[in-house]
C-alpha cells in the first residue's frame, strides 16, 4: 500500500475519534483537507505546486493537530440547540440552485459545450431538438441550451428549488417539472437530447436510472452523463467524509463553514458532506451497465490529468455521450 493511502486511513481513525465531542474541529479539518485535495483553490492559494506532496503534507499537518485534540478536553456536545434540518433530500437541491445561479462565470458554459463538442455534438445540433435535463437542480445546463433554439426542454428534478428570491428570469422554453429520474412521467422515445449531469450518483440505482433514461430517449438520440468515478484517494476520501458527517447535524456544520466565511461556491463541500446518497461506480463497472443495456455506442471524455494520476483520481469523473 503507498505511503499516502496508509496516512489517509490514519487521518480519518483519528477524525473519528474526535467527532462525537469536536465537531467544530472536526468541520475546519476537513475543510482544510477537501481544498487541498484539488488542483487549484481560487480562495486560498497554495504555495507548495506538487499536487502529491501538498496532500501528504496537509495531512501529515493535520494528523500532528488531530492527535493534539484527542488530548484536549471539552463539554458535552448539545445538538438539540440548534435547528436541524431533517429533510437532506430536499436540502441537497436548494444548495445547489443557489451555487450554480449566484455563479455568474460562463468557465462551465463553455467546457460544457467543449466536452459536447469534443464528444461529436456541436452547438447547432440543439436546434429544434426536444430535450430533457435530468435532475436540473438550478436549471443550469437547461438555461444554456435554451440559447441553442431547441423547440423546448423539459427541465425535471425530485424537489424543484428555483429560488424566487434571486429574481431570475428563465426563458420561456425551459418547463420545470418535478419528477423521480427512476420513474419519468413520460412516454418512450419522447426526447432527442438527454442531459443527466451529477444526478444518478445521488440515486439508489444507476442502472435502473440509465434503463429509464434510456426508455425515453429516441432511437439515435443522445444521452449526456456525468457520473462520479471510484478508486484514488479523491473518492475514498469523500466515501469516509460523507460518513463522517453523519454524526454532525447539517446546519451546525453550515454555521461553522459561515463563521469562517467560507465562499459560495465552497458550499459544493457540504453537497459531498451532506449528499444522502453518494455512489462510486469504476469505469469498468459503468461500461458493463452501458454494453448490459444494449446501447448503439458511448465515448468517454478524456482527462488527461486524471490518467496521469490515478493514484489521486481513480477514475476522475465518468463523462459519457452514449447514443441509443
Ligand atoms: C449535484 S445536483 C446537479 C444539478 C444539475 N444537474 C447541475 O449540474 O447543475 C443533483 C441534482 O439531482 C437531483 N436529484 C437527485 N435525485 C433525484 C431523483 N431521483 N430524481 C430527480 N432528481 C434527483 C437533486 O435534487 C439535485 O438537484
């Protein structure tokens, strides 16, 4: 086993042993190791550049402060004071309908549509199509490609979160629909253009969601899929967060991550804390769902960094245009 995955392994023991009685450490640590876990941090800069020592310094850091910890006393922790939320489901889609509309940088706009392209659709394929957004959350991905003059998008999630307050106007050819991706209210064969992006990874079951993407995607349509990778310590490293956190009630956390006036856009940490369900699935696994379930054909995208580095990204994250 590498030297790095055995001080991941001792770094999470540790935090476990210090969660049921500081949870506050507990929330600032893991900030501190989420952020350094990617590339680059436009908050907090990074002064050491090499991606590997930077995450085996960090946490040889964070190990020397946690056992210190262990040796510091302190109260009882008292949940019940503060307001908890209980229904995460819901939670996890207005987190994002906030990050994803308050993100005023077009950076996803155009890799979104660089991807597309490099996978074989160019903008002027959206015209006229009718397309669906799979888990819309903001409605980010159905506000892009309603500039593309589809004749119209239906844009569905499970709990339907545009915020009002934020007075933004969506244009007249998107309709938000709340509907289970597992159970589509639509008939088979109904769209040309599925996006799916961040969605089925926070479902039970990523192939009972593909059948019913698949079910209502026209022969010769096109389905977008972003899915989360397994394997590195990028993923496992998420796995035993997302565990850790169910000891710490979501707003004590979001109070926390306020205090130390943490950015908007670091809220995607809590999305991973929080998320109720998060699936890993390997490359490997997903082609075999994919050639399961008799697809025409599918090309990944290409990340070179990640190839380059698997000991950190495993897998990366599983971008895919399958064709039906
Ligand atoms: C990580 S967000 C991604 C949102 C959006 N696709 C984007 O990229 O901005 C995941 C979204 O999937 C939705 N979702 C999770 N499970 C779902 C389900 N079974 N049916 C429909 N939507 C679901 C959540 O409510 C949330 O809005």
């Amino acid at each position: 086993m590498e030297i790095i995955n055995k001080k991941v392994n001792s770094f999470f023991i540790l935090l476990n042993s210090i969660v049921k009685t500081k949870p506050y450490f507990v929330v600032i640590i893991l900030h501190e190791y989420f952020r350094n876990l990617y590339r680059e941090d436009p908050y907090l800069k990074f002064s050491q550049k090499n991606h590997k020592k930077r995450i085996i310094n960090t946490l040889d850091n964070l190990i020397k402060l946690l056992k210190i910890l262990q040796n510091i006393k302190s109260y009882k922790i008292n949940f019940n004071s503060i307001k908890i939320e209980k229904d995460l489901r819901k939670n996890s889609s207005k987190v994002f309908s906030k990050i994803f509309i308050k993100n005023k940088n077009n950076n996803h706009s155009i890799s979104y549509f660089k991807s597309l392209k490099y996978l074989g659709l160019e903008k002027k394929y959206f015209k006229n199509k009718i397309v669906l957004d799979a888990g819309t959350g903001s409605g980010r991905h159905a506000v892009l490609i309603s500039k593309l003059e589809p004749k119209k998008i239906i844009a569905i999630d499970h709990k339907i979160t545009i915020n009002k307050n934020l007075k933004i106007k969506y244009p007249k050819n998107i309709y938000f629909r709340e509907a289970d991706v597992q159970n589509l209210p639509f008939k088979a064969s109904t769209f040309n253009f599925i996006n799916c992006y961040g969605v089925l990874h926070h479902t039970c079951n990523i192939e009972n969601g593909l059948k019913e993407l698949l079910r209502v995607l026209k022969k010769g349509g096109h389905l977008y899929l972003y899915v989360y990778g397994s394997g590195g310590i990028y993923w496992y490293s998420r796995k035993k967060m997302n565990k850790l956190f169910k000891s710490i009630p979501h707003d004590y956390t979001k109070n926390v991550l306020r205090i130390i006036n943490t950015p908007i856009n670091r809220f995607i940490f809590e999305d991973c804390w929080y998320s109720p369900i998060e699936k890993y699935t390997s490359q490997r696994k997903l082609e075999q769902i994919l050639k399961k379930l008799k697809v025409e054909s599918f090309k990944k995208l290409k990340d070179n960094i990640v190839e380059r580095n698997k000991l950190i990204w495993g897998d990366g994250e599983l971008k895919y245009l399958i064709t039906k």
